[in-house]
C-alpha cells in the first residue's frame, strides 16, 4: 500500500458500539459509549461515573473552514492524524510530569483512536501569543492598538518578539445574550467580558479565569523550551479547557488537542533569527494554499464564504503538495516525541481490530 493509500478520511462510519447521534468535527468524530460500556470500561480503567467517548481523528485537512483535496484523489494528509495524537499525548504527559494539570484521555487503544472522559467544555479559546504576526500583526499594520483589551505600543515591527506573553481570548462556539459580543464563532474577546459573563463561558469562579491563564501560561513555556531544543520557535497557540468533576471537586483539565501544527504556529529557529520566516505548521499549508487558488481574497475575505466553499469543492491540489504537508508532520512528531510515528497501514481495520478486546466493535 503507497503512502497516499493510507490516509484516513472518512470516521463516522466505523462499525463502533455507541448511544446517539456520532459527532463528526473537520477532523475528528465523537462515538458516545452505551451506558453499559461505560460501566464496563469505568471498572477497567479504575474510574467511577465517567462518561465514556471513543475519539477518532482522521487524516483530513481543514483551512479557512473547508475540506481540501487532491488531483489525483487524496482527500487526506498521510500521517496527519497520527501526528496530531502523538504530539497532543505527549505534551498532555508532559504537563501532567510538571503538575499543571490533567487532561481528558483514559485510554489510547490505537494511534488515531482516544478513549476520552466527557468534561463540560469552557466557552472560551484560549490563546496565547508570543510574537506578532499573522491576524494581529495585520490590524496592527492598520493602525489598530488594542487587541481583546489588551494595549500594543507603537513601533512594533511584523514577526517580532513581544516582550510579554499575551491571553487573547476568542469565543468557543456562539455565544448568546451579551450585548457586546456578536453571536458568531470565533469572536475576539477581552477578560472583562468574561469576568463579567462567568456562567456564559462556563467558568465556575473568577478565580477559575485566573486558574486557566496560569494553565495555559505554564503550557506555553513548557513547551517553548522543549521546541527550542529541537530548533522550532513556539510563535502562538490555542488550547482547549473543560471541567470535571461535580460541585467542590469540580477541576480544570486540557480537553481536545494541544501544542499540535493545527492548533498552533511553529517556526524554524535558525531561519528567524537569520531574519526568515519559514513556517513549519498547518499556517505552512494555508500558504501554499493562497499560492495556489487563481484569487487568494477568496480564502481570507468572510463575505465571500459560498465563494470559498465552491471553490474547496472544485479546486484541486497536486499530490505532491499534500505529500510535503504529510513529510512535515510526521517529521514534527518524531523531533517533538523522539519516536518514530507509527502509520497504519489499513487505517479502518487496525481501528477495529485494536478495539475488539474492548468489546466495543459491533
């Protein structure tokens, strides 16, 4: 089987016991396990009253909020799955070494597969960045001074170090009922409406909001440092939070993914700081997607979505595109890991033979 042949699209077909509706993201599908499975599965991990989801991530690729392919029939990234999970576990285990906090996966019967606990999701992206670039750098080029609340100073120049680590929170989904926030996805916001909205974005306390920007402070410089050693620059992220537990033993944990080239800017050290940018993330696919379509305002203008999803549906990328994509994050897992990425050879099969003893296949 090539290379190309093992790419992992389609994950909301897979014979899997499950209750309700299967939840299928960009990238990922989410099969809830029967009551009682989570029985069954709580007593062999040694859990108590956790709800159960099997989590399969394909080898899809998502930019500007569509699904892209290939000419020659590849609608996936080889090894992109994979990658994502390994780099997001290892960090996740990294995190917990240092103490900062848990995370929301139980079991890893196979690498494009996690077994996750259900936790109550906080209504809030959070981001951090550490350079000025990107979205930020150009409404600072428009003369924009201000970004989630936060003051830049003048004279800032595009892909420079600040001197600060900033929290630039964003909304999780669509927020509703706040009068100065648009009820759309991905909105720009500042602390204060947060402080001011606490059940709005999920958050317990105010002392919680603190409790995640240390989180994802501590997050950030872990793994700047562990980067650096393998020569990539940590340029900004989003991480993900979520609660479990009941009432006063209610805890923070990071859910979804974290520190991966999806959710996050990487770039190569010693290239910036001879002065050059070269991007070593998904950002390095959203480039040479804007290369290539005949109008790239199609890719970054809002108010021409049914423009960008037509052409997501008609345009097509060389094969060879999508292979240096799947080079560049199978070589990121294996640096960041220090092990080689274990690809499937017949993705679905090995799914369901791995999850067989667990008595989950139908």
């Amino acid at each position: 089987m090539t290379m190309e042949q093992k790419a992992l699209v389609k994950t909301d077909d897979l014979p899997i016991k499950h209750a309700g509706e299967i939840h299928s993201g960009k990238v990922r599908s989410v099969y809830w396990l029967t009551k009682e499975d989570n029985i069954r599965l709580n007593k062999q991990f040694g859990l108590e009253g956790e709800e159960l989801a099997l989590m399969v991530i394909s080898d899809r690729i998502s930019a500007y909020e569509c699904i892209w392919q290939s000419e020659g029939g590849m609608k996936g990234i080889p090894g992109k799955g994979a990658a994502l999970n390994a780099i997001s576990r290892y960090w996740f285990t990294r995190f917990e070494e240092e103490g900062l906090a848990g995370n929301h996966i139980v079991h890893v019967p196979h690498p494009l597969v996690w077994i996750v606990r259900k936790a109550r999701p906080v209504m809030v992206e959070a981001i951090a960045r550490q350079y000025i670039t990107g979205s930020m750098w150009r409404s600072y080029e428009k003369g924009n001074r201000e970004i989630c609340g936060i003051e830049l100073p003048e004279g800032l120049k595009k892909n420079q170090k600040m001197d600060e680590l900033l929290i630039t929170p964003s909304t999780k989904g669509i927020i509703t009922g706040v009068a100065d926030i648009p009820e759309i996805d991905d909105v720009n916001i500042t602390r204060e409406q947060i402080m001011n909205n606490l059940d709005t974005f999920n958050f317990r306390s105010a002392d919680d909001v603190a409790h995640y920007e240390k989180l994802l402070t501590e997050g950030f410089n872990l793994i700047t440092k562990e980067l650096d050693k393998v020569g990539k620059v940590f340029v900004d992220t989003k991480f993900e939070f979520g609660y479990i537990g009941e009432g006063d033993e209610a805890r923070l944990i990071y859910i979804d993914e974290i520190g991966t080239p999806d959710s996050s800017r990487y770039w190569d050290k010693s290239l910036y700081e001879k002065g050059d940018i070269r991007e070593e993330s998904k950002e390095y696919f959203r480039e040479m997607l804007q290369n290539s379509v005949p109008d790239r305002d199609v890719l970054v203008n809002k108010d021409r979505m049914e423009e960008r999803k037509a052409l997501a549906e008609s345009f097509r990328l060389k094969d060879e595109q999508m292979m240096e994509v799947s080079r560049l994050y199978t070589n990121l897992a294996e640096k960041i890991t220090g092990a080689p990425l274990e690809i499937s050879e017949s993705p679905k099969q090995d799914i369901l033979d791995a999850l067989a003893p667990l008595g989950l296949v139908l």
